[in-house]
C-alpha cells in the first residue's frame, strides 16, 4: 500500500487522539497523493481540527503513526513545520500590527532569503489585495481579507504541503469563490492542499474527500466515488406543489426510506431493488391532489451521501449502545 | 537564530508601544512611584499636633512647654483646661499628644521636689508613638538637667561638673537619617518587578487567549528563539525602568548614587532572569490573561512584603526568615541599598549575586521545561 511514499504528501495510519475519556479522533487512516485537494468533510465537532492539528504537529496522537511531507508526526514535527503552512480556523495574525508587519514578522520567522523577502511581500500583498491596504492595522480588514493574508503569511516560505482549517467560514460567498481560485491555482503549481470544510459545496472543488462522524473516517473517495460507490439507496426528486405537506404523505409509500426537503422540491430516498416506486410516489401524490411537476431518479448530491451514511452510521450503532446502555 | 528573535524583538515593541495601557505601566507607573515614595512616604516623625493641658500655668511649665514646640517635633495645636477634651481631641485623631502638667508643678520644681509630666500618646500607630514618646524623654531630660544647673549656680555660684556618659551619634551610609534614601532606591526593585512580571506574565498568554500562538507554534522558530523573543524585549524594558528611576533618585531626590553602575547593571541582569523565570512560568500555565496578572499578584505581594523593602527581615519570626531565602526580591534589595548607599562592589555583595544566579536559572529552566510547542 505505500509502496511509493515519495507520491504521498500525507499518510497516517490508525491516528487516535483522546481527552481523557473522550475520543475525539478514531483511528483514522488516509492518504493524501502529492498535488491533490484533499477535502476534509463533517459537521462541526467531528475531530476534523484535531486531525489537522496532530498532522501539523500543534498536537501529540494518543495513538497511531502517520508522515506529513516524509518526516513521521511523532517525532519530527518540528521537521514538518518548515515544508508545510497551516491556516487555522479562527484568523490568528497580530490584528494590531500592520499588514506588512505581520508579512515581515512572518517571513524573518520563516527565514526567508534576504533576495526574495520582497517579492513574496508584494506577492502576497497582491494575491491578497491589500495594495491600498499595507499600512492598515489588520484589525481593521474585512473577513475575506484578512483570510487571504493569513493564507499568504501561511505560505511565505512556498511549502509544498498547506493544511487549511475551515479556511472560508465566516466569509461572504465572493470572497469564497475566488479563495477557491486561489487553492486551484497553488493546486496548479504542485502544492497538496489538504482543507477542511463542512459547506458541500465547497466539497465538490476537491479531488478527493474523506467523510468524518463522531471522529471516525466513514468513507474516502473523490466526489464521484461516494456519489455512486457509497450510496446504497436511489435519490428520487420529487418538485410538486406544497412540498412541505407532501412530505408527510409521502413517509408510508412502499420503498421510500427518507424524505426531506431540498431547496424547491422533496429529496426521496428509495430502496434500489424496489419496483416501480416513482409510480407509486406519483400516483399517492395525485390521490392527495398535489400537483407533481417532476418525479425522477438523480444522481445524489454529496449532502444525499452523506446523510445517508450518516445514518446508515447512526443505525449501526443504536442497537449496539441499547445493549452497552 | 539572531534574525527570528530580532523579529520577535520588534514584534513585541511594537505591540507595546502601541498599546497606551502599556506605555503608562512602562513609563508613567516608575514615574509614579518614585515620586510617591520620594515624597509621601516618609517615616520621619515631625510636626506632631499636639495638646497642651496646662493647669498650673506657671513659669516653670510655660518654659517646658516652649521646649516643646520649640524642638519642631512638636506642633501645639490646641489649649485645653478639662481632661474631656483631651479625649475628645485624641478621639478624633486631631491632635497625637497631650502633654499634662498638674497645679503645683511650678512649685514642686521651686521646692526641689519631682514634678510630674504626663504625656499621652495615640498608641494606634505603636511605631509613631514610640517615637514620639522617645521626643518627650529627651526633651523632658534636658529641660531637668537644665533646672539642676540653675539650682546649683544658685546655690554655689559655679556651674556644676558632674562626671558623666555624653552619647555622641554618628549614621553611617544615610547621615541625616532620611526615609528618602532608604525608599528610593528600594522602589527601583518594585518597578523593576512589577513591570517585568506583568509583561512577561502577559506575553505567552495573551497570545494563547486570542489564538495568534498557533500561528507561530506551526512555524519552524525553536523552543529557545521563542522563549528569547518572549523575554529579552522586557528585560530591556527593565533596563529602561532602572535608568529612569536612577536618574530621578540621583538628580531630583539627591539620592548618593555611590557604588558602581557597571554593577548595577549586572545584578539587574541576574535579578531579571528570576522575574522574567517566574513571570514565564506564570505565562506557560495560565489559561487566561485574568488568571495570569491574579497569578502574578499573588506572588508579588508577599514577596514584596517579605523583601526587606519596608519590614526588616531581622524582625520577622525564624520560620518566615528561612522562607525569604527563596525570595529574588530580598538580594536585589540588599545589592540596590549597597550599591547606592554604601558604594560597596562585588568583593561584598557577591553572596547575593550567586543567590540570584541560582534562583534565575532554576525558574528560566523550569519555564522553559514547561513550554512546549506542540501539547499533549
């Protein structure tokens, strides 16, 4: 399986970390190919923060082995630290220094070369579009400027490898998209980005995603592998009139699993052996006298995906706490 | 190495000069004090306000009573005839004494017979009183001894030569005996601690509590680059605190400046590594930068008090003694004193100097032990 660790920027085997009694991260195991948007997907709380910190060596595993960059997490971190940056979730440059305090402070630190601490000062400035803006106090920039000089200041010294936690939270959606821009382009150039997200939108920009719940990796795959590989039930859309109260009658149709409302329409999830279950759906609509516009299979979303095995996860371990409890 | 903590250097100053609150404790706070103590805090005992409960009213007791006020100890601020208005006045703590003289007490002086003084004193302050009580004596002695001369040139027509003890005083180091030059220099450790403390105290976890360390934590700066950075621009500081309050102590308070600068800067150099140990230590295990400044109160109030700063050390019980041996604030003290007052040099002090190296590694090392970039 590693066969070729030259080709694999991050790889980490059985990665636990606790607190005390509680299991933030459970044996998680993955690899991130060089060059690759590897996205880290799940809601809030599912130890995705504590993967990334254990990764860029902020954090000492309980348990389990990994390399970032080749050098092993336990004991070269500080290794680590000069071939990676790592932007963490909550802005952390000196909002009462300038912004080109913070870009200097950041590139004596990394020790940049005398020759090329200028161009990347002003390469920064540029990408981040602070050329107004350099004798501001960071104090004072909008969320999306300060994201893109904390970016710059993360990656002065060209790492080859950037960890990015929840990079767009708290962001307006403009600034959102050409902070993806910016991840295409550095992607581009040969650098592994290796980002955290809970937005499903966001997700679909990465090469490959893996999906953590309750701190345990539940599925890996690029976006169209868990699309098709992991769903083990048809998502059927259904757009009709008041969806809201269609979705109480559609609940004891034979074959529907799951309803739930997506944007315009209903999202229904069917047994995939179970025959004819759009004419069912269409015809218990019409007894009830909700107009249907459009009845069909889709491919799922990754939202379809992973609430579907959400909780498909969720099931598993209901009986089993019933018996521990 | 040099370039990482030049930058981590200017970071700080930055910071702090741009903050106010932090230019009035590096700045104004030394100011302050040096004048408050210089000034205001003085345990020189003059100008008591004073009763006078005279119910004689005779030669006798109106020349006592002008030795009184005469000494400028003494401050005869009010007259009174009943003995109720001399509690009323020591009640309201408008007058300190009360000097008593009965009827009779010119009289019994005439007749060559002991005539009683009564001095009241408010004893609330036992340090003052004894003090004042010690005046009286004095005062009382001579103006007896003067009335023994008289009696006896009446009687022989020669001044008496009685075989006796004269004490003849002399002070050392401080020759008028001000408080000031005790005082003033002793504020120089204050400042010194006080300031460093709470910087250093700050600095680690300030940047914990709004989340700028892990930014800094993820990058390859080691261990001893940051630990540098985060105290050599407060032990600058210091260095600035010292300067400023020597120059006010010498050239605004007079204070002797008579022992060596060179060395002062040296002690002052050993003395920062304890604060700036301690203070480091304070940073690494606090949480927030509340818990922070409660912890370094905690240790600076009592060290400030069992320094020798205002208590000697001689009074307190042995227990306590044996307890300021850890205490960094109590050699630099002794050094300061020496070094101003007396103008010894390390051939004495020296004793001091090692006690601080000590304590200064233990607490750097100890710090230092228990920052670690990445946690558990």
């Amino acid at each position: 399986m590693l066969s070729d660790p030259e080709s694999y920027a991050v790889v980490v085997r059985d990665l636990e970390k606790r607190f005390g009694s509680f299991v933030a991260v459970n044996r998680i195991s993955l690899q991130v190919k060089a060059g690759e948007i590897f996205g880290f997907l799940g809601p809030n709380g599912a130890g995705k923060s504590t993967t990334i910190r254990m990764l860029c060596g902020l954090l000492t595993p309980t348990a389990g082995t990994g390399t970032v960059a080749g050098f092993d997490i336990r004991q070269q971190a500080e290794r680590i630290k000069a071939h990676i940056g790592y932007m963490s979730q909550k802005f952390s440059l000196y909002d009462d220094l300038t912004v080109e305090e913070n870009i200097d402070f950041y590139s004596g630190i990394y020790r940049i070369p005398d020759g090329k601490k200028a161009a990347r000062k002003e390469w920064v400035i540029q990408m981040a579009g602070l050329v107004q803006h350099r004798t501001s106090r960071t104090a004072v920039l909008s969320g999306g400027w300060k994201q893109r000089l904390a970016l710059g200041c993360a990656i002065l010294h060209e790492p080859p490898i950037i960890f990015l936690d929840e990079p767009t939270s708290g962001v307006d959606p403009i600034s959102r998209r050409s902070f993806w821009d910016l991840i295409y382009t550095l992607a581009g150039e040969g650098v592994t980005v290796f980002v955290t997200t809970h937005y499903m939108e966001e997700a679909e920009y990465c090469d490959r995603l893996g999906l953590v719940y309750r701190g345990e990796l539940i599925a890996a795959g690029s976006p169209d592998e868990l699309k098709t590989h992991f769903m083990q039930d048809d998502i059927v859309e259904v757009l009709c009139e008041q969806p809201q109260e269609a979705l109480s009658v559609l609940g004891t149709v034979a074959g529907v699993k799951e309803v739930a409302l997506f944007g315009k329409g209903l999202h229904v999830v069917v047994e995939r052996q179970a025959a004819d279950v759009i004419g069912a759906i269409q015809s218990r609509l019409a007894e009830r006298n909700f107009a249907v516009s459009r009845a069909e299979r889709i491919v799922p979303s990754l939202e379809d995906v992973f609430v579907s095995l959400i909780e498909a996860r969720d099931r598993q371990e209901q009986p089993q706490a019933e018996v521990a409890g | 190495m040099r370039e990482r903590i030049t930058r981590m250097l200017i970071k700080e100053f930055i910071q702090i000069l741009r903050d106010p609150r932090m230019r009035t404790v590096i700045f104004v706070m030394p100011l302050v004090q040096t004048l408050v103590f210089g000034y205001a805090v003085t345990t020189d005992v003059t100008d008591i306000p004073t009763a006078l409960f005279d119910l004689d009213n005779s030669r006798a007791s109106r020349e006592l009573a002008a030795q009184f006020s005469g000494s400028g100890y003494f401050d005869v601020v009010a007259y009174i005839d009943r003995e109720e208005a001399a509690r009323h006045l020591l009640d309201r703590g408008a007058v300190k004494a009360v000097l008593r003289m009965n009827k009779g007490f010119g009289d019994a002086l005439r007749a060559g017979r002991t005539a009683p003084l009564q001095v009241i004193v408010d004893g609330t302050d036992s340090n003052t009183a004894a003090i004042v009580l010690n005046y009286a004596g004095q005062i009382a002695g001579r103006f007896s001894e003067a009335v023994l001369q008289t009696r006896v040139v009446r009687a022989t027509g020669e001044p008496a030569t009685p075989a006796r003890v004269i004490v003849e005083t002399r002070a050392w180091f401080n020759e008028n005996l001000e408080s000031r030059n005790f005082y003033v220099p002793g504020v120089i450790v204050l400042i010194v601690t006080l300031v460093t403390l709470m910087l250093s105290s700050m600095a680690v976890v300030r940047e914990k509590e709004i989340g700028t360390i892990e930014q800094i934590m993820v990058t390859p700066i080691s261990q001893a680059e940051f630990i540098l950075g985060k105290t050599l621009p407060f032990a600058l500081i210091g260095f600035a605190d010292v300067a400023l309050v020597t120059v006010m102590a010498a050239y605004w308070f007079d204070v002797p400046v008579r022992g060596s600068l060179l060395l002062l800067i040296g002690a002052t150099t050993l003395y920062l590594m304890s604060t700036l140990g301690i203070g480091l230590l304070i940073s690494t295990i606090s949480r927030t930068q509340q818990q922070a400044m409660m912890s370094a109160f905690f240790f600076y109030f009592p060290a400030m008090l069992l320094s020798g700063f205002v208590f000697p050390i001689a009074n307190m019980p042995e227990g306590v003694q044996w307890l300021t041996y850890l205490n960094p604030l109590r050699y630099f003290l002794v050094i300061i004193r020496g070094i101003f007052l007396k103008g010894v040099g390390p051939e004495l002090l020296w004793p001091q100097m090692a006690a601080l190296l000590i304590l200064g590694t233990v607490t750097l090392w100890v710090a230092s032990k228990r920052f670690q970039k990445t946690s558990i």
